[in-house]
C-alpha cells in the first residue's frame, strides 16, 4: 500500500476506492482530475465518519497525488494531458481490481464502514457492471461471473453477519470469564485468603491473553497494594458494566440491522445469465 500504516488516510481506503470509481464514471469522456477525486474522498467520508475531525477525512494534495501515482503505477488508470491538465481515467483492469478491493474486502471495524460498503454493492451493482462493459467491446463470460461474485450483496452481508457473531462469542467469553473472577473474588475474600494467592487463583483458572508477555501475577506486583485490592475488588466489575456489556448491546444491535437487511434483499439476476 502506497500509503503511511495506521494514518486516517489508509484506514479509509473504502472511500478512496469508491471516489476513483465516481470519478471514473463522472468524466468518462475527459478524465477526472486530482480535485474531483480529492472532493469526492472528503463527500463519502463525510457521509460516513461523524467521529472524524469537521465529520470529514482530511485529504491533502500530496495524499492525492500519492494515490494517483499508485494507480497509474500498477496499471489501474492512465494518465493523459487536456487543456494542459493531467487527467485521468481507469483501465478494465483497474476498475475490477477496485470494485474488488472495496466489495471484497475483509470484514473489520468500524463496523459502521460496512453499510457505506454494502450501500455501493447493492445500490450501484448494475451501473458498476455497465461501467465495466463499457471498457472493451469484449465482456467474457468468465469476467461476467468475476464481477457477479464481487457484487454479491447477499455474500457482501453474510460475511458480515458472520465477523459480527464471532466478534459477538469472544465478548460473552470474556464477560462470562470475568463474571468467574468476580466470583473467585468473592470466594477469596470471603475466606480472607490473602490477595498473592487470589490473583495466582486467577491467573491459573482465567489467563488473559498477554499472558505470555507478562503473568498475572507479575503485572499485579507492580500495582500499589490499595490499588491492586481496588483493581480486585471493585474495577473489575465496573469494567464489565462500563465497557464490555455496553459493547456486547452495541454489536448486538448491529447483527439485528444486518440480519434485517438480509432479509430485505431483492432478488437479483447474475450478470452470466443477462
């Protein structure tokens, strides 16, 4: 990838990839330029990322012009000069790799990009065919097929459903294993067994999971008693309530939308059989 890991810019690669598309299919016959792709990154990601700075990913020129260079690069558009202006324009070869790349793509947080995913799949599947076609007289069947499994809402959506319900068993574990420490807790205090041998207790029954980077029992030692017995005592509870049920609600909330959408889903004829 072209772009710095972990910036804002390449965690909302979705956008860039959809805004090259619109671009494409907005000036087809002159080339997009630089600033129509630019203001078409910061539109989607303002529909989308409330959470980002003014509700819109910050593009820079340079960011753009990165991206640019990297599709022309691997043969995704070519480049040309009009009226004394690069301009731009998608190959065949470009268009499948990006409609790839955006519908395909593996499911991940936030799980809110999804639905600007699955809007593009399922709203704009015939026009992205016909943006396709449109770039070779020759449509073969194997590329028909290509495309009908790219844009598959309903495999788009299942494979949705299926991260959410995962995501959704490893939090229960995890509520569930504390709800046993708080239980163990109990137990311990209790008996008044003395708080070394509660956490050797549970990092023996419930090991978290760096605990091959650092014990339980060592990453206690380094916490002030008052505050180890507070972290025992009280945190542990709290952080249940405070993060990872409020969590769990959340994610159950989305799998409902997504089983709903699911189960909304028109009937659609594959391309191959067009």
């Amino acid at each position: 990838m072209v772009m710095r890991r972990n910036t804002h810019f390449e965690q909302n690669e979705i956008f860039l990839i959809a805004a090259a598309i619109v671009a494409h299919m907005n000036f087809m016959t002159t080339g997009f330029r630089q600033k129509h792709l630019k203001f078409l990154i910061e539109m989607f990601s303002n529909w989308m990322d409330v959470v980002l700075k003014e509700r819109t990913l910050v593009v820079h020129n340079t960011q753009v012009m990165r991206y640019l260079s990297y599709l022309t690069q691997e043969g995704f558009a070519r480049s040309f000069v009009r009226a004394g202006q690069p301009h731009y324009r998608l190959t065949r070869v470009g268009l499948i790799t990006l409609i790839g790349k955006l519908t395909q793509r593996q499911p991940q947080f936030p799980l809110e990009h999804f639905y600007f995913v699955f809007h593009c799949v399922e709203t704009y599947r015939e026009a992205l065919e016909t943006l396709v076609k449109a770039e070779g007289q020759q449509f073969p069947m194997a590329l028909k097929i290509e495309l009908d499994s790219m844009l598959d809402a309903r495999k788009t959506i299942e494979a949705q459903i299926h991260f959410v319900d995962m995501e959704l068993k490893k939090l229960k574990q995890r509520v569930e294993e504390n709800q046993g420490v708080m239980k163990l807790v109990k137990q311990f205090r209790q008996a008044k067994k003395p708080t070394p041998e509660l956490v050797l207790a549970i990092e023996k029954q419930f090991p978290y999971d760096l605990n091959s980077q650092k014990p339980l029992s060592e990453f206690y030692e380094e916490i002030p008693p008052k505050m180890r017995d507070f972290v025992l005592d009280t945190a542990i509870q709290k952080r249940v309530q405070q993060i990872w049920l409020p969590v769990l609600a959340a994610l159950e909330k989305h799998l409902e939308i997504l089983q709903q959408l699911k189960a909304n889903l028109r009937p659609v004829k594959p391309f191959a059989k067009l």
